[in-house]
C-alpha cells in the first residue's frame, strides 16, 4: 500500500520493450514500459490490453489499419486481434493487463520476457 | 475500438464526484473523474481501485495515514480498506476499478452515481 510516482518507476530502467510492474488490482497489473523500433506482430488469445502514452507517439498497427496514439491517449487492444507495435522514437507507456498476459502473446520469442519483474 | 485522448474527454463534464467511463477491458472500467472538496468515507467490499492523478493533488485519506498523490502517482486502495477522498483544489483522475464498483462503496448517499454513463 504505497503509491507509485510514473516518473520515478521509469527512473529505474532504461531497456525497451521489456515491461516492469508497477501495481496489482483485481487481477491485473498495472506496467511500465519504454519502446523503440518495431515489436513483433502478436495477438493475446484471452487478455485485453490497455496501451496510455505517457510520453513520445506510439503506433498500434492493426491488420486493417494503424492506430496513432500521443501523450494523453490510450487504446484497448481486444482479445484475439493481431497488434504489432511500432515506435519511431523512445515512448513510455503504461500498460493494464490481466496478470495472465505475456508481453509476446500467442508467440514466444526471445524478445519473450518470461520474469516479468516488479520495481 | 477507438483511441482516447484524456483531454479532451475531461473536457466534455465539469461535475465533480460524478466519474464517467471511457474504456473497457477484462471486466474493469477506466473512468475519469473531476473532484473537489470532500468526497464520503467509504469502502469497496469486492474491489481494488485505483487512483491515478492527472492534475491537480488528491488527498486519499485511510484510517491511519494519509496519502497524498501529485500529478503522475497512483495508488491502490484495497478491497475492504475504508478511504476518504479529499481534494482541496480541482483535481483529474483516472480510476481502474471492476465494472461493479459504486463510487460510494458500500454506502449509498445523494452522492452515489446510479446511472454511470460511457463519454
């Protein structure tokens, strides 16, 4: 029962696309991440997941069209829909995502991250 | 499936204690509420929530302590932990919570929101 300061979890690490819990509720954890580059494309077979910028631009390609979200904006990802996301620039997220959700979904590989990590 | 920008859904109410939802996912809404003043002790039985703040500084006060939560900090008050909101300014946040959270908890008042509404 501490609250959390979003500047100073992100303080404590520097690698992307490697995702660190932050908070637990009902169920889901609250993450944070920092992005750059290209993701892999991947679906979550039972999670929805939450994507909020906090800070860069954030590109949510979808199969059938691409998603643009800036500081300020989030998008929820449905269960089963293929999602492949892209950051031109480092961006910093935070993720809500059932506790069940791997950050590669239905694919492993080794951008997997099997030890997800609280800070 | 659209995207969220906080902003502007912030700007569409200025009621306070009276949270709207703007996202859905595995069972939670993502709502954002504006608060002033002094909102009712209460507690959520069956239901984690959390506080994100967005602007503004909130006071969440528990039976033995106070948590004092600026821009950019969450915390989570646990189910069964009585709690008092307090905001001594215009505050934003943004709250995780079950789909069957009342605003008031276990207590119904005149403050308690019936007919929670999407924005």
């Amino acid at each position: 029962m501490r609250k959390v300061n979003l500047t100073e979890k992100l303080a404590l690490f520097s690698d992307h696309w490697k995702p660190r819990i932050v908070g637990e509720l009902n169920g889901q954890y609250v993450k944070l991440a920092k992005l750059a580059g290209e993701f892999d494309w991947h679906k979550h077979t039972n999670e929805d997941e939450l994507f909020l910028v906090l800070a860069g631009c954030l590109v949510i390609r979808l199969r059938d069209r691409d998603v643009r979200l800036e500081q300020g904006e989030f998008f929820i990802v449905p269960q089963g829909v293929e999602h492949k996301p892209v950051a031109d620039q480092e961006t910093h997220v935070l993720l809500f995502e059932p506790v069940s959700t791997l950050n590669t979904g239905d694919r492993r590989s080794d951008r997997t991250v099997e030890d997800l990590q609280w800070i």
